[in-house]
C-alpha cells in the first residue's frame, strides 16, 4: 500500500493544490464556478432553439471544448511526473549522505513543475484569469468581462 | 447560415471597476450621434446596441462602501509604531488608493443624494465576411472591439470600457432584454479582489448622457438614420414626411437625393427573409413591449439646457431599454419596457421632449437579426 507520503513526493498532487490556493486566495470558489467561456457550435445550437429560431450553422466553428488539450496536457503531466519522480530516485540514491528531510523537501518540491505545467493549463482554458490584486487603482485590460457570471442557465 | 466565428457580444462596463464612477461623454448630447458615426464607419455587417436601465436604490451598498472607504483612511493615517514603540508613517500613505479615497467618498455622496438608476449596455457584433477572411486569423479572435466613443465616456476615477465575448448565450440575454440588476456582490469585492459590475450605477441625471437621440451638427453626416426602404414601402411611394420639427420633406432632402443615386447598390431588405421567433420570448418578469421609431427627427439643434436636464426623469421602476440596431449601413433605434403602458409613457416623455414622431411595433428578435441566420444561400 502506497504511504501518503510517497504520493506527495511522487506525485503533483498536493502541489497544484498549493499553487491553486495561493493563486486564487481571493476566490476560492473559483474551482466550483469557472469563469470562462463556451461557444462550440453545440452551444449555438442550444441557444437558437431556445429563441425558437432555425438556422443552418457551420459544422466547424469555433471550439473553446478542451479535451484533446486535457488529455494531451494530462499526458505531458505525467511523463513529466514519472520523469522526475525516476530522475530524483536515482539522484538521490547515489547522493545517500544528504539528510533524509532534505531528501523528502527536494522531491516534494520537483513535483511543482508538472503541477505547474498542469495548473497552467486548467488556469487558462477551466478557471479563468486570476483574481485582481486587492486596493489597485488599474485592472489589466483587455481581460473577460464579468457578463459571463451572469449568463442564466434556465433555457 | 450563422457564423460563429464572425459574431461577438459585448458589454460595456467601467474598465478599473470603480463603482462610484460616473462616466460621462463630452461635449454633451453628442454621444448618440457619435456612437452612430462611429457604427457608419466601421460598417460592420450588423451591430446591436442595447441601453438597458431602471431605477434602483443601492444607497446602503454605497453607504458601507464609504464607511470602508473612511476606515481604510483612518487606518492608513494612523502612525505605526515600530520595535523601539516610536510612531512611523505607515506606507499606505503614499499608495494610490489612499490619495483616492476622499474623490471616491465625494462620488458616492453625489450618488446617495440623487435617484440612482442601473444601465446595462450589452450587444451584439458581426463582422463583415471579407474582413473575417482577410483581418482574422483563425476561427477565434480575442481583439476587443474597439468602440472610441464608448472609450471617451470617462471622468476622474474611471471610465468606459468594451469587453467582447464569443459565448452565444448573451444572444438570450440580449433578445430576453436582461442586464444584471443585482451587483451588491460587487461592493462587497470591491476593497478585496476588485470585479467589474457589468451595469453601471448612475445618478438619474446622467441617464441623459447615453440615452438620447442624436442631436446636433453630427446628424448631417448621418447617412444610416435616411428613411429606410419600410417606410418607402409603407406609404405606397408617397412622400414620407420625416424630419419633424427640421420643416423638410422627403424630397428636399439632400441626404434623400443621394440616397436615390445610390438606392441600386443598396440591399433589398425585404427579399431577405425574415426569421421570426417560433414560440413568444418571456422576459423574466413577463413579456418585453418594444417599439421601433419609424421615423428619426433630424435635430440639427442642441436641446436647450432645460429640455436635456428633463431626461433625469427617463428611468422609470420597470425595465426600459433604448437600442440601436446598425444594418447593412442603416440604423434603427428601439425602445422598449417590460411593461406595455410603462412603453407608451416612454414614448409620449420622449416625444415630449423630441418632438413629434412615430413609432411602430417590433418584435423582440428584430427583424433584422436576419442577417446573422440568413440560410445558406451564399455558399
């Protein structure tokens, strides 16, 4: 049976955990209620019934769907785990006088690269951009306006 | 045949988000003649502006909002005292945020000391084919739209911003004449992780900045707001009689002339067909009443200072809008109110204002959004 502390270090895990609190510390509900857009062509498709409307759209538009980019950043997300994990088990085996924290710190701390590339990803295309700084005059612009937060999901 | 890729919604909001700010056009009563212009000048094939507001009271969010305002002043004014318990100047003192505080509680008394009503301005955008081809790369475009005359709405603290969206259902927002209502969410993030509010909190006198018609030397170098091919139509090629209160008639003209000249390069709109809605759209408190000006008086001369101060009394307890409908190089205006007799006291207090003009019935999907699902009859 794996021991939680070998998952901690063998895995980024915990570590986006960590990146996701300290980055959206303002919001935290932000992973329950996404801010980001969908316009597939599906939901078009949606929206023109709900109006009663019939018109023919294109086969191909555009498409904000990200799961071949999910699967294919969860892909790069473990080979860049597992590589890790392998290069730490063998740098470290051959360096048997560092203390045994030190050890542990050191392959906790290279699962940050994966589960910041991870994060990244579900930053940019799940949860959308990170919250304002508090007490600044100037807010970043272009940047999604809150419209979206309010779209109603009743049709 | 709809084209995602070529269609973008907007809102406009404050860009830093500083609730209490009151953006105004300058110089004023031009802001709709401009906006107009500027839609004539970047001729997209169709664009849908929507002016949504209401009256509402948010005098005890504004209230609290001071008082946090005024704590955060005290705070950042009272000495810190240091390791060896001398007093020191806390680093708050020389932040922006503190320099504002006085400006920002003044906003907000001048608010609280007059009626506040909510503006919602949101829309609709399709770009021309041949631009989507050749100015965009790919399916998504990220670009805002730029719309200077929104971008010149400002005033100390803050002002006016367009921010685009690809997500199709602010379509439904847009037909269902929604604008969000509840922004109290917004006061209570504003000193922590600031959002923008997608409407706007104005005093009822500035309503009059954005909701007007376009008045002012501006309106001779409007050449969408010509009577359109309906009205033509509708009276059986007689004399259209247009302009009131400018003493023309159709035939005299100069912008009627040049319209004739150039009436064989202009789309027929009638023999595109129309799409109407199959079942009535409910608004969220019931139906949405709506009216088309058929007829847009040609004001060559600015209101007098106590006709446009009586524009405070526009917003009323039901939801009114004011929208601008730009297709294929023609401009229509709409108004419309969640209430049908609240409508027809909209339209007598603008005509009151404007002068005399018609107005006929739209549907709430105007006719119009034709052209974003024309069948496939291009291809």
């Amino acid at each position: 049976m794996l021991e939680p502390i070998l998952i901690v270090m063998y895995s980024p895990i915990l570590q986006f955990f960590i990146i996701y609190l300290a980055a959206y510390r303002q919001e935290l509900s932000r992973f329950l209620m996404p801010f980001h857009e969908h316009a597939s062509t599906n939901e078009w498709r949606k929206v023109l019934k709900a109006l009663g409307v019939e018109a023919i759209l294109p086969e191909k538009g555009p498409e904000y769907g990200c799961n071949k980019r999910l699967i294919l950043t969860f892909g790069i997300t473990v080979i860049l785990s597992v590589t890790i994990a392998l290069t730490m088990v063998f740098v470290l085996q051959k360096t048997l006088q560092l203390p045994p924290l030190f050890r542990v710190a050191l392959s906790i701390l290279s699962q940050f690269i994966p589960a910041t590339y991870c994060f990244a990803f579900i930053s940019r295309w799940y949860l959308g951009p990170l919250p304002n700084p508090p007490k600044r005059m100037f807010l970043r612009y272009p940047r999604l306006g809150s419209r979206i937060r309010h779209l109603m999901e009743d049709d | 045949m709809i084209d995602p890729s070529h269609t973008l919604f907007l809102n406009v909001a404050l860009k830093n988000g500083h609730i209490m700010s009151r953006p105004r056009y300058e110089p004023e009563q031009e802001f709709i003649g401009n906006l107009i212009h500027e839609l004539e000048q970047k001729d997209p094939d169709f664009a849908w502006i929507q002016f949504i507001f209401q009256q509402v009271d948010y005098s005890r969010q504004l209230m609290m909002l001071k008082n946090e305002l005024l704590s955060y002043k005290r705070f950042a004014e009272t000495p810190d005292v240091n390791e060896k318990d001398e007093p020191r100047r806390r680093k708050e003192l020389d932040s922006e945020w503190y320099r504002t505080v006085e400006l920002r509680c003044r906003k907000i008394d001048e608010l609280m000391s007059s009626h506040q009503v909510l503006l919602g301005i949101q829309g609709m955008w399709v770009e021309k084919g041949e631009e989507a081809i050749h100015g965009i790369s790919g399916p998504l475009r990220s670009a805002p739209i730029e719309l200077g005359t929104f971008q010149s709405c400002r005033d100390e603290l803050d002002s006016l911003a367009v921010f685009t969206y690809r997500n199709p259902r602010v379509l439904l927002e847009l037909v269902r004449r929604r604008f969000v209502t509840d922004i109290s969410w917004y006061f209570r993030k504003y000193s922590v992780s600031r959002m923008v509010p997608p409407s706007l909190i104005l005093a009822a006198e500035d309503l009059g900045n954005y909701v007007q018609l376009p008045v002012g030397n501006i309106t001779q170098h409007l050449s969408s707001l010509l009577p359109s091919e309906f009205d033509e139509e509708e009276h059986n090629g007689e004399f259209t009689t247009f302009g009131v209160g400018s003493g023309l008639q159709y035939g005299d003209n100069p912008y009627a002339i040049r319209r004739k000249e150039d009436q064989s390069s202009m789309p027929d709109l009638l023999s595109l067909p129309v799409v109407e809605p199959l079942a009535e759209i409910k608004t969220s408190k019931g139906n949405f009443y709506l009216s088309r000006m058929k007829t847009i008086p040609q004001i060559h001369q600015k209101l007098d200072a106590e006709a446009f101060s009586r524009l405070k009394h526009l917003p009323s307890p039901y939801t009114r809008s004011f929208e601008l409908l730009y297709n294929k190089g023609r401009t229509s205006l709409l108004i419309g109110s969640a209430d049908d007799r609240d409508l027809e006291a909209y339209k007598r207090f603008l005509v009151s204002i404007y002068g005399g003009f018609e107005f006929v019935e739209e549907s709430v999907i105007p006719s119009c959004m034709r052209i974003v699902s024309r069948p496939e009859q291009s291809s």
